[in-house]
C-alpha cells in the first residue's frame, strides 16, 4: 500500500517527468524552426520558410481555382439517377447562374465543390458520372496554368534545403 508521503513523492516525480517532456517538446521545435543557427544559415533558412509559405499559398489557390473551374454538364436526366433533390437543386441553380434555361427538366451543372463531390460519389447510380468526376477531383490542379506538380518538386527541394540547414539528412528525419 502507498503511504501519503509516497504519494506525494509519485506526484512530484510524474510532474517533473510532464514538465521535463513539454520543455524537450519546446526546445525540439525551437530547434526545428532554426534557432539555433548560425547567422549566414539562419538568414538562409527563413529565406526557405518564406518561399516554402508562398509555395503553398499558391498551392491551395491553384487547388481553389481548378476546384471552381471544373463544371459538367448534364443533359440526360437518367446520367443523375440517385442524387438527391438538394443536390440537384444545387446543380440546377448553377445551371440558371451560367444562363442555361428550362432547368426542371436539364441541365444540370455537377461541379467540384464538396457537397455536390461527395453527394455524387455517394448517391449517383451512373457509374461513369462518377468515375468522371472522381477523377477530375483528384487531378485538380494538375495541367496547364493551374498545374501544381512544379510547386510540388521545388516544395520537396526547399524540404530538403531546410533538413540539411538542420543538420539532417533528409525531410522525414525532422
């Protein structure tokens, strides 16, 4: 049985130990955000921070804009069996803001946005409505002005940069 002066002991020695843990968990990020650089390398790794932010920055903006751009449109009522009259709701108030008329009966316009992406690949019976939309969800971003896969190589260069500055070999040592 443990006595209360063990007890107290237990305590102390438990928030040493919690105390000690938050302290190593500072210092490592301290570490990891470059503080304990020299000047010339310190200077160059805010320089790779900076770029780093703005290259995600772009990133999701990229992801935003080819997220808004994509629109399919839908004229055969059979191709939307299954979706639910919020969703088509949805598509056929997009379809009037582009100019389309006669919406009751088509067209719809299927889009990217999120309640309509997931309400589709839940709820569509078409098969290739779909597949088409599943993979224009996850290539967004991927061609053309949009196109991220440059931003993604020189995010990895800059990872690389700053495992080195740090004195690591590569990013996943971090």
């Amino acid at each position: 049985m443990i006595e209360g002066a063990d007890l107290l002991s237990i305590r102390h020695l438990l928030l040493i130990q919690g105390l000690y843990q938050n302290v190593a968990l500072k210092l490592k990020e301290a570490i990891l955000y470059g503080v304990s650089l020299e000047d010339i390398k310190k200077e160059l790794f805010n320089e790779v921070e900076q770029e780093s932010e703005k290259l995600a920055q772009k990133f999701e903006e990229n992801i935003l804009d080819a997220t808004k751009n994509y629109e399919k449109v839908v004229v055969d009522k059979k191709e939307i069996e299954g979706l639910p009259f919020t969703t088509l709701a949805l598509a056929a108030e997009t379809a009037i803001s582009k100019g389309y008329d006669n919406v009751n009966a088509g067209p719809w316009i299927i889009t990217l946005d999120g309640p309509i992406y997931r309400s589709v690949m839940q709820h569509a019976h078409n098969r290739s409505l779909r597949e088409d939309i599943y993979r224009a969800y996850v290539s967004r971003a991927s061609e053309g002005p949009l196109n991220n896969t440059p931003i993604i190589e020189r995010i990895l260069e800059l990872r690389l940069e700053k495992a080195k500055l740090l004195g690591h070999v590569n990013y996943t040592e971090l």
